[in-house]
C-alpha cells in the first residue's frame, strides 16, 4: 500500500521535471515559430560557426505557382540553409495567374529577391489570377509623376498589355555611394512594367530644404540597383519652375531623386537600422595602439533586405567604415578599429553612439623594457653586491653528509623486513 501511495506521489514529479527539462531545450529542438519575418534561434552574428536554419515556403492559393530557392524546388516547402548564406528566390506562377507579393519574411513584389538568411524564416508567395489583357492608355496618378501617352508599347510582368500604374512610397533599402538622397522613394508598380519607347517620369523635390551647399542643376533621377545595392544615376533634367527632376524609363522600379557628387560630413543611416551596445577595447590605449570598436547592428524595416554604412570617427574625423547588408529581423555585431594620434581624451562616435578613451602617451611594454635594462646596467656598475654562492662555501658539506644518513636510515629500516622475507623463504623450501 505504502509503495501505491510513493508512486502516485512520484508522477507528477516526473511530469515536473520533464516540463521543466523541455523548457531548456532550445528552440530549434521544440519547434520555433515566426513571427513578423524574424525567428530567435538563428545567431545572426558573423562568426565562424554556420548553424542549419530552415526557410519553409507557403504558396498562396494553392497550385498558383511555384518558388525556387538557389533555382531548386524545395521538397515539401522546406530548404535548409546555413546562417549567413544568401538565397536567391524565385517565384513562377502558373498559367492563369500572376505573382503578386511576398509576405512574413520580408514584403516585397520582386517575383526574384536575393536575401542572406540568418534565422528561421517563413515565406509565403501569392499569386493572383491574371487579369484579362486591355489597350495601353493615357495613364496619370495623382502625384502627376508617370504618364504613358498613346501609341506606347506598354507590356505588364507577364507580357500582356498594361492595365494600369501606381506609386508607393517606402523607404530606401540604402543610400548611394556617389551624391545625397532627397525625399522620398517612389516604387513604380507593376514591378518588371516596360515601355517602348521609354516614357518620362517627373519626381518632385523641396527646394527649401536642399542641403547647404547643394545646388539645384545637381539633382538626378536615380533607380535601385538591387544586385549592386546602390544606386544608378540616369539623365535628368531639372524644371526648377515646378520643383521637378525629369526623367525617361524603359521599366519600373524604385526612384528617387539624388544629389549627384554630393557627400556629407556624417553619413546618414538607412532607415530601418537601429545600433546598440557600443564597446571599446581597450578603453585606455597608447598614442597609436590598434582600438578595438564593436556595435550591434539590426534591422526591423519592410525590405526584403538593405544595407548600411557604418561609421567610426574620432573627435569627429572619419576613421574607419563597414557596409552591412541584412533582411528583417536580422542583427550582425559590427567591428571597426580606430588608433588616436596623440595623448589625451577623445570621443568615439559610431552611428550615433558616443564614448570617450583615455590615450596615454607611450606603450607600457618599451617603458617595462627599458626600466629592466636600466636595473642591469646598475647591477652590473654596483661591485659592492652580495657574493655569489660558490662550492667553496663552508656549507657546501651538507650534501653528501645527507646522501649518507639517509641511506644508513633506510637500511635500518628495511633491514627487517628483507631478513624477515629470508627466513619465510628458506622454511617453505626445507618443508618441502
């Protein structure tokens, strides 16, 4: 009866401590769930370890179309990748339908994205039905920036006659190596539109705050180089009457108008981005030592990836830059190396995020060295040392006289016993 009552006791300790032990486990060894494009199980950081991380792909509606990541179908929705690998990814509909969007991992309407993934991801791409073909037509939105005169070949993603256009603002997936962006990005929709002959798209710019120092005649109508990730400049002209940058397209894509050949003190950070942890090391190096400066990087913005400058400078000067490329919800920490040129206190400052070293005027290495040959030079100028033990001292005897009474110690000692060995040796040999 007792043994009865110490199971039932025993069960729902065992269930105690099982719950226990599954909430330990790691998320990828229960099943991590995603939400908003970003999963907690992937590092995410730029070390040597690659982990296994999976992208499980929906298609929506069913039997709309396909998705091909690194031009092979994965096998029950599931490609298995390594944290840091850049996928390509591919969306193929099926006929009587047309691709539409991505959504979860990231929203984009690029039917082919290339993304590094660094945690799990869930992705899922919908198709639409086809619309049925239609004339081109004068086409002009409410922001006066595309219009498609008569005559003009204009042929959807697909190749069927273009219905229609729209325009979406967002935000830049990153800024541009040559000039300064101004205002807002335009997204021309439908992504992969064409036009034959190219028609004229006209961006509006705010002329009250254009940098210092910019002038009008420089603004460009720029595209998106997704591959490149910058931005390319085409040939513009610029209506300073009505505030516009003029411009003619054979596609669509992103736009935005640009400073051509315009840099700025401190380079501006791609929205989305947001840096932390701030850590400098060591925090009080010698005129010249290598300091070491590391940041957490993460983005939490809508593109399917974008990228970054991220910028060191000393007391304000420039000193050391990296570019960083991410897709939502992935964080990366950020080294860079800064040497100060003299002693004194100077402010580090990267991407928004300030602290001060204290820089000491020499290496503490060559001052050591040099105080240990400054103590033998004097050891060896001082004659009036102590002497140095030779075997001429009168306390060399000890050694010897040790050896011997240690050996007539254990002859004493282990005399007995070998006699004793000796006899029970020579009494079983005469017994028998």
């Amino acid at each position: 009866m007792k043994g009865k009552y110490i199971r039932a006791a025993l069960v729902p300790c065992l269930v105690a401590v099982t719950a226990a032990g599954l909430a330990l486990l790691p998320a990828q060894a229960l099943g991590q769930s995603c939400s908003g494009g970003y999963c907690g199980s992937g590092r995410g950081d730029t070390g040597d370890t690659k982990e296994p991380v999976q992208v499980t792909i929906s298609i929506s509606p069913q039997g709309s179309g396909v998705v091909f990541v690194n031009d092979t179908e994965p096998d029950s929705g599931v490609f298995t990748a390594l944290s840091g690998d850049i996928l390509v990814l591919e969306a193929v509909s099926n006929s009587g339908y047309v691709f539409d969007r991505w959504t979860d991992w990231f929203d984009e309407s690029d039917s082919r994205v290339e993304a590094p993934v660094y945690n799990h991801k869930t992705l899922t791409a919908h198709f639409v039905e086809a619309a049925a073909p239609s004339p081109p037509r004068m086409q002009n939105t409410n922001t006066g920036i595309v219009r498609i005169p008569e005559g003009t070949m204009a042929l959807g993603p697909t190749g069927s006659k273009l219905d229609g256009v729209s325009v979406e603002l967002r935000q830049p997936r990153a800024l541009p190596s040559n000039g300064i962006l101004l205002g807002d990005v335009y997204d021309l929709k439908p992504d992969g539109a064409t036009f034959d002959p190219p028609i004229q798209i006209s961006l509006p710019y705010d002329a009250i705050t254009l940098p210092s120092g910019v002038d009008e005649q420089s603004l460009r109508v720029a595209v998106f180089d997704p591959t490149a990730q910058d931005w390319t400049v085409l040939p513009s002209e610029v209506n300073t009457d009505g505030r516009l940058v003029v411009a003619k397209v054979s596609h669509f894509s992103e736009f935005a108008v640009v400073a051509e050949g315009q840099v700025v003190s401190v380079p501006l950070i791609t929205p989305g981005f947001s840096f932390s942890s701030l850590t400098i090391l060591p925090a009080t190096p010698y005129v010249g030592q290598p300091t070491t400066v590391s940041v957490d990087a993460s983005y939490v913005g809508s593109n399917a990836q974008a990228h970054t400058r991220v910028v060191a400078s000393l007391d304000g000067e420039i000193v050391d830059e990296k570019e960083i490329v991410l897709s939502p919800g992935d964080h990366v920490t950020v080294t860079l190396t800064v040497r100060a040129p003299q002693e004194g206190t100077f402010d580090v400052v990267v991407n928004g995020l300030t602290e001060s070293i204290i820089v000491s005027g020499t290496s503490p290495a060559p001052a050591l060295n040099e105080a240990l040959t400054q103590a033998v030079a004097l050891a060896e100028q001082d004659e009036s040392g102590p002497p140095s033990v030779t075997s001429s001292s009168p306390f060399s005897w000890w050694r010897p006289v040790a050896y011997v009474v240690g050996a007539i110690v254990m002859l004493l000692l282990i005399g007995p016993v070998v006699r004793a060995i000796w006899r029970r040796t020579l009494r079983y040999r005469y017994d028998l």
